[in-house]
C-alpha cells in the first residue's frame, strides 16, 4: 500500500514543482518594465547600475572603447566588470564566463584566481569580506554575482544588476566571525574576490 501511495505522489509532486516554475516566469513577465530597461536605478563609487528587467534580458555585448569586454548588457556580469575597470583599471585575462564561474573552489583560499587576475577567499575565510569585493553566489545554474557596498561586523550590503524586475539593486546578508572564520550567511555564497593592494593604482 505504502508502495502505491509513494507511485501516486511522486507525478503530483513534479507537477506541483513544474507550475511553481511556470507560475514564476510569468509573474516575472508581469511585473517587467520594458520602457526602463537600460535606465540608471543604482549607483556605487561612480559606477551606474542598470535595470534589465528579466532576469535572462541581454541587450547587446557591452564593449570598452579599448576592445575589453565587459559582458552582456545588463547582466550581473557585466556590471561587476565594469566596475572594476571603471574604479581600479583592470581588466581580467578570462573576458567571459557565467557569473559562479568567477570563483574556483580548487583555489586556496587567499589565492590568485588566475583568470580573474583577483585574490579569491571562500566563504568561511580568516579573511574579513571588505567593500570592493566581487561576491559570488551559487543561486542557480548560471550564479549570481554583485560587489559588497559596505561592511560591519554582523552584516555585509551588496550592489547588484539584474536581481529580477522587483528586487532591489541593494541586499543585506549576516556576517558572522566563529572560530577565527568570516562567513556571510546566506544561501550558496561561494566566496568574493579582490583586487591586490599592489595592484589597485
């Protein structure tokens, strides 16, 4: 009997999981504003961040004048990207890749990510996070990415592109320090990046 019941539930539930997918893709459709896409919503250190609506929109490849790519317009990717040539200049030796990709878990904490040409820390680092940082996020099967805006002991804020049509450029995670470790708490933070003190002019 119990055999049965488990045969019975197992297409409901795939079911169920399907229309949650379904139901939102087309709240997301609902609440887009197409008129604003490419419109400024957030600002950090002189950086603009756009809104994009959707969150799978891509406008067009954003293109520096010297030929760097900075990623599709207006994903996370590209705005982290451009930050960090507007703000410090550099430009990573890898142009590409989704947004987890910017962080190898083969790497050492404390370790140069090479295609990135940034020092990576994972999420539970003797390393404080710091206000600059590349923060990578697992979130799906493309990830997330953004740059922590601000720092204190119990929290950390982030600025971000293309959080969805009704999310905030800004969110807030809680940091904690256990046993010598800074991890910031929340679902599938992989680590952040940074520039060298060397290499920031």
């Amino acid at each position: 009997m119990l055999l049965k019941s488990k045969k019975f539930f197992f297409p409901i539930i795939i079911v169920l999981i399907l229309l949650g997918f379904s139901f939102y893709y087309v709240y997301e459709d609902l609440f887009v504003d197409e008129s604003k896409i490419g419109t400024v919503v957030d600002e950090f250190n002189g950086v603009k961040v756009y809104y994009n609506g959707k969150i799978s929109h891509v406008s067009e490849r954003n293109i520096a004048p010297d030929g760097y790519n900075l990623g599709l317009k207006y994903q996370c990717v590209e705005f982290i990207k451009r930050y960090y040539y507007e703000r410090f200049n550099h430009k990573m030796p890898d142009s590409y890749g989704h947004a987890k990709q910017f962080f190898d878990d083969s790497i050492p904490d404390g370790n140069l990510n090479p295609k990135r040409n940034l020092l990576q820390f994972h999420n539970g680092s003797p390393t404080k996070p710091q206000v600059d940082d590349i923060i990578v996020l697992g979130w799906s099967k493309y990830g997330h990415v953004a740059i922590i805006s601000k720092v204190t002991d119990n929290d950390i804020e982030i600025v971000q592109q293309n959080p969805g049509p009704t999310a905030s450029s800004r969110a807030t995670f809680p940091l904690i320090y256990k046993n010598g470790l800074w991890k910031i708490d929340s679902f599938r933070v992989l680590g952040y990046l940074r520039k060298h003190e060397k290499q920031i002019t």
